[in-house]
C-alpha cells in the first residue's frame, strides 16, 4: 500500500492544492521536458514540450485517485505513459489537423497504472536516474530552506563545490572542527529529508530501495558519509547541468 506520506501529497493534488502542483512541477518538470524533447526528435519544439510537461502533470493529478498499488507500477514509470500518451495524443492531433480533420484525446484509463511491460514502454536507465535525482534535489533544496546559512554555505563548499576543510574553515572565519561539525548536521538534516521525499514520490518497494544503489545509506555508519557526500555532489552537478539545459531549452 502507499506510504502516509505519498497518499497525504495525493489528497492534496485532489484538492487542487496550488503549492501541491508546483511542487510536482518544479520537481519533475525538467526531467519530463527533456524525456519528450527525446521522444519528439525534432518535431515539436520548447513551447508544446513545456505545454505538453504540463498536461502531464495534470494527466498524474486526474488519475491518481484511480492508482492500484497492487499492480506495481513505479512512480516513474507511471509518470512516463503518461508523459508518452500526452505526447501522443499531440502528435496524433497534429497529424489530423493536416489531413483536415479534427483528433479527439484518447483516455487516460487505468491501462496507465499498469508496470513498463503491460503498457509497452521501457525506462531507460538514464530516464530512471534522472527521476531520483529529481527526489535528491529536492531534498537538498529542503535543507537548505530549513538550515542556518552558515551551516548550509559549509555543506555547500565542502560538499557541493569540493573545497577542503581547511579553505572552508578559512574562507568562513571558523575552525575546522566546526566545519566538520556543522557538516555532519546538515548530513544528518539530509538523511531525514531524502526518506521523507523519496516516501512521498515512491509507489513500490524497489522505488524505495533506490538511495541504497546509489550510495546514499540513510542509516549509516561513520564510514558510510565518504560514499554519501560523493554521491550527493555528483546528484547535485547532474542536476545543475539538467536545468541549466531546461533553461536553455525554453528561453
């Protein structure tokens, strides 16, 4: 069954909550965009890839109430039939409209919350990593709201940008063992977040395990943080150069 933490984010696209749906899309956006710029190989530009991103997201919020857990389909992979049936359904209205005919949507029916096979796509593995990383950076985008400025800009330095202990304690006016505990707070604020995140937008247990496979141990032992912080970093400099392009893309 769903977590409490993904069925209360589902109440709230039901109930039309604006902050609900920005989320959704200030999350996931970039990654859909770039999944249907793939898909449309040139036949549809930055305009209908962003209108279409977003009839995705409304597709989600429409059909969620219908999801069955038990037919196992992950959140990612449900997100992307949606994304290629919006896509779809442009293209086929496009084509209509040049034999001089109208096209009127397919339904979004509950073929859409079946797995990747019973539905006829297949994830590739960078469109799978692409929605963790998603999950990722939102987590850390919720440290830092959360965080003093002092204790996220060490994060930050150490972690993100690279810089030694010693530059960071240097650069900020502290010691090095300050850096170090500051440091291992926002690392433990982190964990929190990405359970909490990687809760809320998971359908199955597979989705769950996922920080696991990718070197982030939530429940970890001091030799666990190396792995952690390098896999965070290179999470983060993805995903930078993920929206960068985004940016790019719609002008």
């Amino acid at each position: 069954m769903l977590n409490n933490l993904t069925t209360g984010f589902i109440r709230r696209l039901k109930d039309r909550d604006e902050s609900a749906w920005f989320e959704l899309w200030d999350t996931f956006g970039p990654v859909l965009r770039a999944q249907l710029s793939k898909w449309g190989k040139g036949r549809i530009g930055p305009e209908t890839v962003r209108d279409l991103s977003q009839e995705t997201l409304a597709a989600l919020s429409d059909s969620i109430e219908r999801y069955d857990p038990a037919r196992g389909a992950r959140f990612s992979t449900w997100l992307l039939a949606i994304a290629k049936h919006t896509l779809g359904d442009e293209i086929d209205r496009r084509m209509a409209l040049k034999r001089g005919g109208g096209s009127r949507g397919v339904n979004l029916d509950e073929t859409w919350m079946k797995t990747a096979g019973e539905v006829g796509i297949s994830p590739d593995g960078d469109y799978e990593a692409a929605v963790f990383y998603a999950k990722v950076e939102k987590a850390i985008r919720l440290v830092e709201t959360e965080c003093e400025f002092l204790d996220f800009e060490i994060f930050r330095r150490r972690i993100l940008e690279g810089e030694s202990g010693k530059d960071v304690a240097e650069a900020l006016g502290t010691s090095e063992p300050t850096v170090s505990r500051r440091l291992a707070k926002v690392r433990g604020t982190l964990r929190i977040r990405l359970n909490e995140v990687i809760a809320t937008y998971s359908f199955t247990e597979e989705e769950l395990a996922e920080p696991e496979r990718n070197g982030l141990i939530l429940n970890p032992t001091k030799a666990d943080d190396a792995f952690f912080d390098e896999a965070i970093a290179d999470i983060h400099h993805r995903q930078l150069e993920l929206r960068r392009k985004d940016e790019a893309q719609l002008g």
